[in-house]
C-alpha cells in the first residue's frame, strides 16, 4: 500500500451530477447497475483526460459510454480501477457490476447482515459496489431502485423519500427511493430485509411533518422507544441551539448486528450497530441507555455537521466529526448532568487519546498522510477533535460561536470544504484571528503546560508562571506553541473566589476567567491579591493538555471540598489519588510494605458523607484512577505494581469506609427496589453510587455483602443492577456463587446476542489469575463468534484493553493470543483487525522484556502472509 498525501490533493477531473443506481439482490449475488451523468469539472482546466473510476471485488458485465456498448480495447481494467477516455464534456457512463455480499465478511460495501441486506460506504466502502468517483468532494443527487424476493426481504430503503412501488414476477418486489440533496457516495445506503419499524413524527420548527422510523428486526421492536425519544430530543435541540432544521419528508434509522462502527450517518437513512440503538431496562445499562441517546444524536446532527456540508477529502475528517462529537457531547450535557458528561469524557480522553497522542500512530487532528484511511477513525480525530471545536467555542464564546456556526452552515451549504473553512467562517463571524490557533489542527502530541507561582504579600501581587511545550512526534520533532485557553480561580483561605484584576487592568474581570496562553514562557500577575491563594487551574479542562502544577495533598484535599467548578473538584480528587497510588506503586517496586495515606480515606469519607453532593459526583469521586491511565502517565508502565497498588488502595478504602459505603449502598438499593427503571440522570445517579459502593463492599468479603450482591442480582429489574452484581460476583473468590450467577444469566440471555456480549466482556475484563484461560474457553462457547465486530470486541478486546494485568502477563501469552486473532481477522475483517492492533502499538510503554515480545508478536504479524492495508500500515508505523 502506499502512502496519500494531503500536499498532492487535486479537485476531481470530472463531476457526477446524478447517479441512477439498480440493485437486483439475490441469494448468490446482487446485480448492480449505474447511470452516472457526468461532466468535465471547469474547476479542473482544460482538455479531456482520462476518466479514472473507482472499483474493487467488481465483475464487470458491460460497460457503456453515451449508449455505446465499449469493448475491452476501450477501457484499462485493474483491480482498483477502471480507466476510460470520454470524448465530450458531457457524457453518461451506464455499468453492469455483479458483486457478492453474500460472502463479504469484511463488512464495508454490500453485505449481509442476519439475512438482510445492508451497506457501509464510508469511508470507501462504495467502490465495492459499483464504478464511481468514490471521493467526498463529488456531490451527486442519487435515484436508487432496488428489487428482491418479496417474501424474504418485504422492507426495501435507501437515502431520500420513496417514490414508488411495486411487484413482479416470481415473487419478487421492487422499489424506487429519490436523495434530491446531492451528496458523496459514502453516504449511500441501502437496506433490504424482514424488519419491523417504530413510527413516530416530529414537527419540525418551521411546521413541516416529518416521518421518523426505526426499523429492527421483530424481536426487537420492544427496545425502540429510548432510541426514539432521543431522535426526537436530538432534533428539536439541534433546532434550539444550532438553528438547524430537518429538510426531508422521512428520516429513517436501521439496526443492524454486524457492523464495524457504532453507527453511519447515512442520508435520511442511519444505519446503527443494534448496540447503539436497542435499549430497555432488562437488557441494557444505564451506560448502554447514555450512549444511544448520544449515538443517535451524533448521527442526526451529521444531517448538516457533514452532510449537507461536507468534507473535500479524508484528510478533513474531524471537520465533520470533531464538531458532531462536540454537538453530541453538548447534548449530553444538556440532557443529563453537565459536570459528570465532562468528567467522563475527559477521563476517557486522557486515558486512550494521550495514549494515541504519544504513540507510533500518533498524528494531528487534520492527518497529512494515511495509507488507509479507515485506520484514522481516531481518538485524536473524533475526541480530541472535539476538544479543539470546544476550545473555539471558548474563546470565542456562545453567542459568537453560534453566528460562525452559521455562516459556516450558509457558506458552505452543499458543498464539501475544508477544516480552514470551517476556521474562516469562524473568524469571520466573530472578528477573531485565529491563525495561531490553527495549530491544534496541524501539531501531533499532547501539549505540557507546567506552572509555577509567586505570591508577593508587600505588593499584593500574584504570579503564574507558565512554560508550555510539546513532545516529538512520528514526523514532526518540533513543535511551535499552541493558544491554550486557561480557564482559572484563585480561591482564599475560606475557599472563595477572589476578583481577578491583571496587571495593566484597571478593574477586575469577573472571578473566573479564561487566559490565552500563546507563548512557550508566559507570565500572569494579578494585582490586588491580599493574601496567598490556592489556584485552580484548566477549570472544566478547558484545553487538552497535561497541566502541572506543585499542589500538596493538603491543597488537593482543600480543593476537593472548596472549588466551585465542579470538575475541577473531581480533578483534585484525581490528582490525590494519582500521588497516592504512585507512592504505592514505589513501595511495591522496592518489596516495601504498602501504606496507604490516610488523607485519601479521610478525603472520600467526607465525599461519601456529604449529602449534599451529586450522587453520580460521589459516585465519580469514589472511582480510583484507572489502570489505563496510571499506565499512560507511567514512563514505564509496571503493570504488575500498578495493579497490586490499585487494588490494595480499593481494599483499604472499602475496609476504612465499610460504614458509610454500606449506609449509602443500602439507602440507594432500597430505593431501586422499590422504584421502577427510569432511564433519566437522577436514577442513573442513585444507581451509580450503588454499584460503585458495592463493588468496594464486595472486597471486604463479608457474609452480608455478599447476600446484597445475590439479592440484587436475582431481585433487581434492570441490566445496571444486574450486570454489576454479575461483575462484583465475577471478581470475587466465591466460586460457587460465581459460577451460578453466570450460569443463570447465559441461560435466561442466551438469545439476545447484545446481553451476551456483557456476559463475555464481564469475564474478559476479570483480573482474577487465568485471565486468557478463561478467554480462549469463552471463545468456543457457542454465543461467540469472530464473524461479528461486537463479539471481537467484547471478549477480545475487552481483554486486551481493560484486563492490563493478564493481557501483560509475563510470558506474552496475552500478546502471542492477541497477535493470532489480529492475523486471523485480518483475513476476513481488516477494519476490525486493525482496531484490536491497539494494546500491541503501545510496547514503548513498557520494560524491556515485554517490549521485545510485543516487537516479536508484531513482526510475527508483519511476516504472516499477505497483510490488508489496514493492519500494514499500524504494524509497519509501529515497530518503525
Ligand atoms: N461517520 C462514521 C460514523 C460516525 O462518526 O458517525
Ligand atoms: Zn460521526
């Protein structure tokens, strides 16, 4: 494979005005046939030159140019490409293709899903349909009909509103739907299979009916309602905030249960992973409920953050993804509790993002090069894209940043563009020069911001010293400074906010404030500051960068208890333990006895005391750093100290607070009992404090923990309570309890493949010695299968990517395991092999004599056999 650089892009030679597409679907084959109208791009200069259209794993029937039927000397065939020579500026290209979803494992294309019929074309998945201009910035109107046995196949979608119906012989049927807004190939879809919908309708904001419909398969039409509360909260908040409207007659979503992502923003026509669309009480977490109102969300704000306006080229990506994750992040927020949405987020950034950020594949937020570009749905482009939309969004404020978003939205309506247009409708909106700023789009790594104070009491100043850089990454050694917005407080002696005047000010600008850091070295002083304040720092982790600053335990405690942004208190909490659990972590290396610093336990007694906090704050407050992010801040990572220090911490803790953890667990099951499933933020609160407080209790191994945990198990009505109940048995040593509960649950789940991948991860996920023992058992039992992504994910993945401690095993089984499944996918899921590659990418992290054998496992990999694009381009970056 080779490597595509955003230095060489080229507008299209040619342009498709309309595509006219037929599928005949059949057991043993599908028939494609395409009418593209076409023209010479007067973008492009002049001449004719050749017609270069895009096309793999295609039989070609026939092939005409104009209605002339062209003869092999007339075109060049290879097996990406089919290269013919138009002779006018106008022409139509009519192709026959026949194509085989009924063998395609890969899942991008046309494939077959639980006997239907469905597509995934992004990123190029169209080019395995038929012959195109398979590239984002050719916009085309599309008209889409498609016929198949009626019988088994009695739904038959694509993007737009259907226009017309009807039988044929033979028991078939067909039908015609018609996309009137133009649009790149990767947002074509189509689905044909026995599927029941829920109907429902939404009044868009300037009175237009629109249809909405959710379709599954049959047995699922009991866990559609929450998915469509969500579309329906989705589109009226995109109106409020955004101004944007709905344009077609019906927006439609289908869930289907092998897919490689979570969801595809198809026009008119998503088409969901069924993890991200089914939820009820039974089946499904509170967690799985959150993210179904935000995965739904995400793909319904597409219709404009990426639809309607587009991307010019892959390279763009985050465009439209980094500003839809920010849309669905503030929905989120909006929806449920702001403060806890935030804390989540970050903490999943600063574990997998940095680790992105500071590893082989590292790359900017706008990539340069790629070789495949599937390999760059990234943390970076996704998450941290978000947080370079949210930092704009800071500083240029709400009001500003709503009249850039829809200058963006006017300017730029049907047309594929640019992150720069994206920034220039921004700064044009607002008058704010953001050309420094650019650099977020263009820099790899995580940014360092370290800070230093001096307070002087004589003249009753402040001074913030600040020194930003940012590490090396592949391709770039040098890094020039970013503008870091620094939101900040300084709190007195009691805890409260004092009025923040700057030098050169001739009054005080409010009590908390965002500073721009632009520099390498900087300094802030503030005036009139009478006594000596406690900082706090990148409030509401207002960029995405490592801070540090020397806070003393005693400063976090006081921060934990006093500062009024409700992350930083979080944070604080954070950064307590962080020292605490490296303190340990020395002791387990040099064979001391480990003690545990008595202020964490006293700082989350008075959390867990305090009944005025949140519940899901608790909750948050109570959960240690995880293993993922002690290992990311490690400069080796000692997985094994890491995991003993973290773990004799949680029993300390849940010894300790035995009573206040038993009191608020005890109250909080009490309620749940007696309170039918709600999937709204203040149950998924109580619920949250619960199970976070019975997973501690569980460590004390008491007989009367130990019964609450089977009466929830057994008593409770919902997957939240359930499946932690199952986790907290899972990890615990006793056995035969264990083995009933996941006996019980396989044998009541065993038909709902979705609860099933809860039982495999659960498991995957246990720390107990014999973790892949366990694994490679649960790999024959017959619920799994590597034929679906969620199933590799959830017994693979969850392995190698939550269970640090067996997956590192010392002998690199854990490795030696992962690399076999990575060369057995690559064979039939390169997309999906590609993604497990992560933990091995990783190998930098560690000692010595792991190192050597995560290098061995990806040579051995390397040297497998015929390697897809995707899993060369991450082996080959990562052992470079
Ligand atoms: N565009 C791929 C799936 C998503 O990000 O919505
Ligand atoms: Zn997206």
């Amino acid at each position: 494979p080779k490597m595509i650089y955003l230095k060489d892009y080229q507008v299209p030679d040619y342009l498709i005005d309309e595509t006219h597409l037929t599928f005949e679907l059949f057991e043993d084959h599908t028939l494609v046939h395409a009418q593209l109208v076409m023209r010479r791009n007067p973008d492009a200069g002049a001449g004719l030159p050749a017609l270069v259209l895009d096309g793999q794993q295609l039989e070609l029937l026939e092939l005409k140019l104009d209605d002339r039927v062209l003869g092999a000397a007339d075109y060049q065939l290879t097996d990406s490409h089919l290269t013919l020579q138009p002779t006018q500026e106008q022409f139509v290209i009519d192709s026959s293709v026949r194509i085989h979803p009924e063998s395609n494992t890969a899942l991008e294309g046309l494939y077959k899903s639980s006997g239907m019929f469905c597509t995934q074309c992004e990123a190029e998945g169209f080019r395995k349909i038929t012959y195109y201009l398979d590239r984002p910035d050719v916009m085309s109107t599309f008209t889409t009909t498609l016929s198949a046995e009626q019988h088994r196949y009695p739904v038959l979608l694509s993007n737009g509103n259907p226009i017309a119906s009807g039988s044929e012989e033979g028991g078939r049927h067909w039908a015609t739907w018609e996309d009137p807004f133009k649009k790149p190939a990767y947002l074509f879809a189509l689905v044909a299979g026995d599927l029941w919908c829920v109907e429902d309708r939404f009044t868009t904001m300037s009175a237009r009916e629109v249809t909405l419909r959710i379709y599954v398969e049959p047995e699922n039409i009991d866990k559609v309602q929450h998915a469509m509360d969500s579309l329906k909260k989705s589109m009226k908040w995109d109106e409020e905030v955004y101004g944007r409207e709905y344009d077609l007659d019906i927006f439609m979503i289908v869930a289907v249960n092998d897919f490689n992502m979570g969801a595809m923003e198809n026009k008119g026509l998503n088409i969901f992973n069924s993890s991200c669309v089914l939820a009820k009480a039974e089946t499904a977490t509170d967690a799985a409920h959150q993210r179904v109102e935000a995965v739904v969300a995400h793909e319904y704000f597409h219709n404009w953050s990426g639809n309607r306006v587009t991307c010019r080229d892959w390279f763009q990506l985050s465009l439209k993804e980094g500003f839809t994750v920010f849309r669905d992040a503030e929905f989120s927020a909006d929806m449920n509790s702001r403060t806890v949405k935030r804390i989540e987020d970050v903490a999943y950034l600063r574990t997998h993002q940095f680790a992105e950020d500071a590893g082989p594949m590292a790359h900017p937020v706008r990539p340069d090069s790629f070789m495949e570009i599937s390999n760059f749905y990234t943390l970076t482009v996704y998450e941290k894209g978000s947080e370079v939309l949210r930092m704009i969004h800071t500083l240029l404020g709400p009001q500003l940043f709503r009249k850039g978003s829809d200058l963006y939205f006017a300017r730029h309506d049907g047309q594929a563009v640019t992150c720069d247009d994206f920034i220039k409708a921004m700064e044009d909106a607002s008058g704010v020069d953001l050309t420094q700023f650019k650099r977020w789009y263009s820099q790899a790594g995580t940014p360092r911001l370290e800070v230093s104070e001096s307070y002087d009491a004589a003249a009753n100043t402040y001074r913030l010293q600040l020194r930003q850089s940012c590490p090396a990454t592949p391709g770039q050694a040098e890094k020039l400074p970013f503008v870091i917005p620094l939101e900040l407080a300084l709190l007195d002696a009691q805890g409260r906010e004092l009025p923040l005047q700057l030098v050169g000010e001739d009054k005080p600008v409010g009590t908390s404030r965002v500073l721009q850091v632009t520099q390498a070295e900087q300094a802030f002083t503030f005036v009139n500051i009478a006594e000596q304040p406690l900082p706090s720092l990148l409030r509401g982790f207002s960029a995405p960068v490592k801070l540090s600053f020397p806070y003393s335990r005693d400063q976090l405690m006081f921060l934990m208890q006093h500062d009024s942004d409700g992350f930083n208190r979080w944070e604080a909490g954070q950064q307590l333990a962080v020292q605490v659990l490296q303190e340990l972590i020395g002791q387990h290396q040099r064979g001391e006895l480990l003690v545990l610093d008595p202020r964490l336990v006293a700082a989350l007694r008075s959390v867990l005391e305090n009944d005025s906090l949140d519940q899901a704050m608790v909750a948050e407050m109570l959960s240690l750093p995880g293993e993922g992010y002690l290992t990311e801040i490690s400069d080796v990572a000692d997985v094994d100290a890491i995991h003993a220090a973290r773990e004799f911490a949680r029993a300390q803790l849940a010894e300790a607070l035995f009573e206040p953890l038993w009191a608020r667990y005890q109250a909080n099951r009490e309620v749940s009992r007696n309170t039918p499933y709600v999937a709204e933020s203040a149950h998924f609160a109580r619920r949250s404090l619960q199970n976070i407080a019975l997973s501690y209790l569980m460590l004390t191994g008491k007989p009367q923990v130990l019964a609450a945990a089977l009466e929830q198990y057994e008593a409770c009505d919902n997957m939240t309570e359930r499946l932690t109940a199952l986790a907290v048995l899972v990890n615990s040593p006793f056995e035969a309890e264990k083995a009933e509960a996941l006996k019980a649950f396989a044998e009541h789940f065993k038909d709902n493949a979705l609860v099933m991948d809860q039982w495999f991860s659960v498991q995957a996920a246990c720390t107990l010695p014999g973790g892949l023992a366990r694994v490679q058992a649960l790999m024959q039992h017959p619920a799994f299968t590597m034929k679906n992504p969620n199933k590799v994910r959830a017994l693979i993945g969850a392995f190698a990517g939550q269970n640090l401690v067996n997956f590192h095993a010392a002998d690199g089984s854990g490795y030696r395991f992962l690399a076999d499944q990575v060369i057995s996918l690559n064979a039939t899921n390169p997309q999906i092999a590609s993604r497990q590659l992560g933990p091995l990418t990783r190998w930098r992290k560690y000692d010595a004599s792991r190192q050597a054998l995560m290098r061995a496992e990806l040579e051995r990999i390397l040297a497998s056999g015929e390697l897809s694009s995707d899993v060369f381009e991450v082996v080959s970056k990562s052992l470079a």
